[in-house]
C-alpha cells in the first residue's frame, strides 16, 4: 500500500509497504529491517517473535527509543514475558501491530519528532 501524507525530508519515513517489504526513500527493503527516524538496520537477525531475545533486541535498543512498535504479520503475537519485562527495565514502551498499521504508526511519530523505532518481523 502507499501512503499519502505531506512528509518530511529530513527523516526515515516509509513510504509503502506490502508484505515482507517497505520502501524507505528509494530503497525498496525487506523484513527483517529496524528504522529509526536517523537509522535503518537492514542486517538485523531477527526470524520472528518468538525468537526475540536481549541479544536481538540490543542494536533495536541502541537506537535509543521512547516506543518500539513490532510489526508482524496477521494474527499479530505478543512477545514472550521475558521480552516484555526487558523493554520495562529500559523503560521503553512496545506496541505490537499488524504490518500496516504498524508502518502507519511509525511515520505519524517519527512527524511528531517522538524516538520511535519500527522493528518489522516476517
């Protein structure tokens, strides 16, 4: 799907997504990717939520962020507690979306300047 809005430049946005893949500027990717308003990490390992583990989410904290929003594919699952209680113990807030919703909440924050990161799961 494209998403029609008056963006900014100065950021990642993304631009369209269908599944396993987003445009970010002119760079069609595929998931797995983490973005950030100033970062795209297109090497990160992660396979799928249930996989997820402090090692996987080290280069998705170290982006700094005030809310992870993990996007996956429908039905949407949440991460193991353990995952959970990490983003508390950094004081990170997570949501985790279908796909879409997930690109669209991510670009309504990054406008708004909050340090968000998107972490897209196949």
């Amino acid at each position: 799907m494209k998403l029609t809005i008056d963006s900014r430049s100065d950021i990642n946005l993304i631009r369209s997504y269908a599944p396993g893949e987003v445009r970010i500027r002119d760079a069609l990717l595929r998931v797995p990717v983490l973005v950030s308003a100033t970062a795209v990490v297109t090497d990160w390992p992660a396979r799928s939520i249930a996989t997820l583990d402090e090692e996987l989410l080290a280069p998705l904290l170290a982006l700094e962020p005030q809310v992870v929003i993990i996007g996956t594919p429908a039905p949407v699952a949440w991460p193991h507690a353990a995952v959970r209680a990490h983003f508390g113990r950094h004081r990170v807030g997570l949501e985790v979306m279908e796909f879409g919703a997930a690109c669209r909440t991510y670009n309504v924050l990054a406008q708004e300047d909050r340090r968000a990161v998107l972490a897209l799961l196949p």
